[in-house]
C-alpha cells in the first residue's frame, strides 16, 4: 500500500511561509555553518528553491550583510542583470526604504552596444549602471559576463558597488566567475560556489536582506 500523503490545514500565506521556515530550521539542526542574519538569508534560499545543498555553498565576504543592510537603508539602487531578477524583487520589499530596482537589458542602447561589441546585453548593461550615483547593489544571477564585466571595471578604477549579490548559473564560466569574485577583499559580495545560482536565488537575497532591515526597524520601535 502506498504511504498515505499528508496535507497540512494551511492555507494562509504566512502561516505557509512560517510553516516552511520552521521546517528548514528542523532539517538543518544545530550547528548550522551560519548562524544571525547569515542564516536568514540561506534559510531564504533554501525556501526559494528547496535545495538543502545551499548551506556548504553560499559565501559571504566579511562585513556583506551589514553593507547590504546599510546600503538599502540608504535608498540603494538595486541592479539587476536580467528582467527575471528584477521581477524576483518586489517593491513592496524596498519602497519603504526608497529603493529602486533596475534593469538596462533592454535599452536600445545597450542593446546596440553588445551588438557593435559582439558581446551580452548583460555585460554591456552593467556600464549603463555603473554611470548611476550610488549606492549600488548588483545582482547578478544568470549573465557571468556581467560579473566578470563589472570585475574587470572595478579594477580599472570604477567605485565598487556597495555590495555584489554574483550567483550566474550554469556551465560556461558561472563557477569560475565566481570563483574570482571569493578573492575579492576590496568590496563586500555574497555568492554561491559552483554551477549554482539563478535569478530567484539573487533575488531572494536581497529579499532576505529587505526583511532583516524591516525586522530591525521594528525591534527599534
């Protein structure tokens, strides 16, 4: 005889939500390899894509939460490497602190820029962006040549964002792009080792980042 399914009496959106958040919590027990806000953010990626994988791959660089957290305090643009990304964060998350998400894969500009350059929208894209004034959040989570693109910009000079979220997925310099973005100590980023990633998990952790900041507003209040 099969094993009889078991559905759960939920049906609110909240309670679904802390219904799944308290899951997590009880199948990756103490001691967990992050701990704080760290743990809220890859608990906030295993509840976006259900991958109990996450925890050994998810890197933060020293200090990327709290440059994450005051960059969107102070009205941060957030930028996007595709419409995918942006549409994974919702305004209702940033309007209270002023920010704003943005994606330029679709500028005529930049548009007719990759094609002169024979290169991506999403690596052209990230010119347009960095001409924006600051602060910046990239988030990066299909284009590797839009990090290595943005990487290869700040070494020639160009202001580093106030924080990189850099999780391209896939086969074709997705690992290695972020492999080079874990050397990096000169800017705070958070990443995801490997082939993994995606627009929903770049989303997701601004996401994250966007419920630590209103939690803490209201501890405050």
């Amino acid at each position: 005889m099969p094993e009889t399914t078991r559905i759960l009496p939920i049906t609110a959106p909240e309670a679904i939500e802390a219904a799944s958040l308290a899951i997590i919590d009880a199948e990756v027990p103490e001691p967990r390899p992050f701990s704080g806000p760290h743990w809220a953010i890859v608990r906030r990626l295993i509840h976006t894509t259900a991958d109990f994988e996450l925890p050994s791959l998810v890197r933060f660089s020293d200090g990327a939460v709290e440059a994450g957290l005051t960059a969107l305090d102070q009205g941060a643009t957030i930028i996007t490497d595709t419409e995918m990304a942006r549409c994974a964060i919702p305004p209702r998350r940033l309007e209270p602190f002023g920010c704003t998400v943005r994606c330029f894969m679709n500028e005529p500009a930049v548009v007719a820029a990759a094609k002169a350059a024979n290169s991506t929208r999403a690596a052209l894209a990230v010119d347009f962006a960095l001409d924006l004034p600051g602060p910046l959040i990239f988030v990066i989570g299909n284009a590797p040549t839009a990090l290595l693109r943005l990487l290869k910009r700040i070494d020639g000079g160009t202001p580093a964002p106030a924080l990189v979220i850099g999780m391209p997925v896939g086969f074709v310099n997705a690992a290695e792009s972020k492999a080079l973005l874990q050397t990096r100590a000169d800017f705070p980023w958070i990443t995801i080792k490997g082939r993994k990633g995606g627009s929903a998990l770049a989303g997701a952790t601004v996401n994250a980042l966007a419920i630590l900041l209103r939690e803490a507003g209201e501890e405050k209040a």
